[in-house]
C-alpha cells in the first residue's frame, strides 16, 4: 500500500526551528517529486514547496514567502522527505501535509500531487 | 503568481443532486489543474488531474472540464459521503496556487 506518514510537528516559541519528516512506503521513492502544503487553522491549502527526483536534478522548489526560511530534502536510502523550517512565527502555525508529485509526461517543472499523508500540527505561540 | 478563483464559495445541495463548482486561473494554465476533496479533520484527497482525468481510486461521480482560464468539477448523483470542501490548484507555474476552496453542504 502506497503511503506516506509525516512526524516531527509539535509547539514550539517564536523563533525556534522545527524539521518536519515524511516518511514513505509501498512504492520506489527514488521515482517521485514531493510536495509539502500547509493548511492554517480554518483556512485553505497552501503549498510550501517541492522537491524532485534525483533523476531530475533533485532540486527544491519554494513558495516565496518560504525561501529562506524553509529547506526541503530528501534522503533517498531512507525514503524520507524533510522540511527543516527555521526562525518560525505565529503564521506558521498549521497542519502540515506531504504528498507524491508525478511528473507531467514531456514537462520537466510541472507535477501534479496524488498521494497525501495524514499530515502533522506545528504550533508557534509565545 | 497566479491566482485561482472559485465560486460558489458554498454551496447547499441535497443527496441525489448534481453540482458544479468552477474555478478561474487569473491567467492561462492550459490543462494543468487538479481538483481535490477535503473533509473535517482529514488530509485532502486528490480527484482530478490535467483538468478531466480521473485520479486512481477516485469515484466515476467526479468529473471535470475545461482548459485555459476556465474549468469546472462536477459531482453526480451527491451522496452523504460527499459533503466536503473541494479545492482547485494550478500547477502550470512556481509557485503552485490553490483556489480558496467551495464547501457543499447539506441541504
């Protein structure tokens, strides 16, 4: 069964940093992008980045408002995506989500997500 | 960046009926668009890719249309297992966009 399972949230202060884990299984990791998308309380999706496969490149990807903050990467060997998220603020609070990017065939950027983890909660309060 | 517009943001519907949701691109993003279902407390489900094809495992009830600025999901025959929050996203360019998201709801 094709899964992935994200660990590491939890509440921390203002300015503290946090690496979130996605740990997949049930698949060949090393064939796929991954995306993390954020969700604040009572509010919509929010994507925060992805990263490719090795196979193309293996580079991260990130929504503006992260770059700088936020780093996604991936340990092949252990089938785990991680976003290591630094100087947190009360607006990072939220459920934070994984999921698989398949590739558009013929496109190198573009990826469409089709399997999502459960997702785990960062709190950021003083 | 673009911007992904949906409308209704709710809806009220019964079960048995049918209803489309659309979703606007603030510009062109050929067939790049997803649909995806989220219920209370759950992580989302994905349902559509390239604007018409049907994710694995998703029900035959889903279905949508469109390409360029405008697209559309319709659910059939809403069964009580339906009522959720559907949200649109663009994956035509960085950053990836998802529209504000429509709730149906039980009439």
């Amino acid at each position: 069964e094709v899964q992935l399972l994200e660990s590491g949230g939890g509440s921390l202060q203002p300015g503290r940093s946090l690496r979130l884990s996605c740990t997949a299984s049930g698949f060949n990791f090393n064939d796929y992008a991954f995306s993390w998308v954020r969700q604040a309380p009572g509010k919509g999706l929010e994507w925060v980045g992805l990263i490719r496969s090795k196979y193309y490149g293996g580079a991260p990807i990130y929504a503006a408002s992260m770059k700088g903050r936020f780093t996604i990467s991936r340990d092949d060997s252990k089938s785990i995506v991680y976003l290591q998220m630094n100087s947190l603020n009360t607006e990072d609070t939220g459920v934070y989500y994984c999921a698989r990017d398949i590739v558009v065939p013929g496109a190198t950027y573009n990826y469409f997500m089709d399997v999502w983890g459960k997702g785990t909660t960062v709190t950021v309060s003083s | 960046d673009i911007q992904m517009t949906q409308s209704p943001s709710s809806l009220s519907a019964s079960v048995g009926d049918t209803v489309t949701i659309t979703c606007r691109a603030s510009q062109g993003i050929s067939n790049y668009l997803a649909w995806f279902q989220q219920k209370p407390g759950k992580a989302p489900k994905s349902l559509i890719y390239a604007a018409s094809s049907l994710q694995r495992g998703a029900p035959s009830k889903f279905s949508g249309r469109g390409s360029g600025t405008d697209f559309t999901l319709t659910i059939s025959s809403l069964q009580p297992e339906d009522f959720a929050i559907y949200y649109c996203q663009q994956y035509y360019t960085y950053p990836y966009t998802f529209g504000q998201g429509t709730t149906v709801e039980i009439k």
